[in-house]
C-alpha cells in the first residue's frame, strides 16, 4: 500500500513539475508577443519617418533639376559669347582758328544802390481740424460667426469612431491626413500620440493601438 501511494506522489509530483514549466512557456510567449507589438509600432513609426524624408529628398532632387536646366539653357543661348572690340570713328579736320578780336574799352560802371528790406509778411494761422470719429460698425444681429477649423482632437475622435478596432498612432495619423487635415509638421505621428496620451476619453489597449471609451 505504501509503494502505490508513493508511486501517485511521484506521479503528482511529475505533472507539477510540468504545469509549472507550461507555465514558464506561457509567460516568456507573452512578454515575446508584447515586444513583438512595440516593435510593430516603432516600425509603423520608422515607415512614417521614411516617407517624410523621401518626400523631401524628391523636393530637393526637383529644385536641383530646374536650377541645372536653367543654368544650360543660358549657356546653350550664346548670352556669354565675347564681345567685338567697337570701330573706331573717323576723326574730323580741325578748323582753322580765327585772330583774337579787339578789345574794347568799356566806361566804368555805377555803382547801385540796394533797395531797402521789406518787412516780413505775418505768419498765417491755419485752423486745424479737429479728427472725426470714424463710425463703429455693430454686427448685425442673426448673422453667423465665421466657421472654425475642427482641432486635431475633434479629427482623432472622427477617425477612432469609424475605426472597426483599435489602431496605432502613425495609422491614425494617415488617416487624418488622407482626409485632408492640413499641417506643416515634419513629423505629424509624434503629435498625434501625445494628443492621444492628453485624451481622457481614449484607451490604449497594449499590442493593439488606441480606441474610444465605451
């Protein structure tokens, strides 16, 4: 009776041994399966970083291009071809020079008086005229305000309600952009993830992206 109980212990024993190394397996797939989300997310990111760069390496590529056509067709055209050295003109016979005239003598002139000074005319006084108000226009009453742009916020939220699951910040970034946000930012995925983190109503489930709160 005692081998049998002995050999169930060792049996018991065995299979804990087992599920505890199952167990082991289990947790380091899922650390490796977290990692494996952040480095999907940091390639979304590079993807995006790439594409920046390309566009402007295109930009420069183009401004290269039509400054070097310019550059040829000036040089093509002959603008810099040298210059003929002018004619010279023919010169003209001197005339033949006439004797000097007399002198004549002349009286002595007299001398004159100078007029006596005019008193200065009085200074004139102009009026000067005293500013008008220029009339204040009040907006009239029922008139609508001029539309405001919708923030980037308000186009995070129209982008996670369409979404059929939970999407990553350079995903929602595109998506914001295809429908036709405008920004001069270089690096327009960073600002939409801190807007994401700055956003009470967003949830970021990991390995997955951000969605709306239900």
């Amino acid at each position: 009776m005692s081998d049998l109980l002995s050999h169930f212990d060792s049996q018991i024993q065995g299979q804990e041994q087992l599920l505890r190394e199952r167990e082991q397996e289990i947790e380091q797939l899922r650390r490796q399966r977290d990692r494996l989300a952040e480095l999907e997310e940091q390639r979304d990111e590079l993807h995006t970083q790439l594409r920046t760069v390309e566009s402007e390496i295109a930009t420069v590529e183009r401004t290269m291009t039509s400054s070097l056509h310019r550059v040829s067709s000036r040089f093509e055209g002959g603008a810099l071809a040298p210059a003929s050295p002018p004619a010279p003109s023919p010169r003209l016979p001197e005339p033949p020079l006439s004797p000097p005239a007399p002198r004549v003598a002349t009286a002595p002139a007299t001398p004159r008086t100078a007029p006596a000074p005019l008193p200065p005319p009085a200074p004139r006084t102009t009026p000067v005229a005293s500013p008008t108000p220029a009339p204040r226009t009040t907006p009239a009453a029922g008139t609508a305000s001029e539309p405001k742009t919708s923030s980037l916020k308000d186009e995070i939220k129209k982008v996670l309600r369409t979404a059929r699951g939970a999407l990553s910040g350079p995903v929602i970034a595109d998506k914001i952009l295809a429908a036709g946000y405008k920004t001069s930012s270089a690096n327009f995925a960073n600002i939409v993830k801190k807007h994401l983190s700055e956003m009470e109503e967003v949830s970021h489930v990991r390995g997955e992206g951000y969605k709306l709160k239900k």
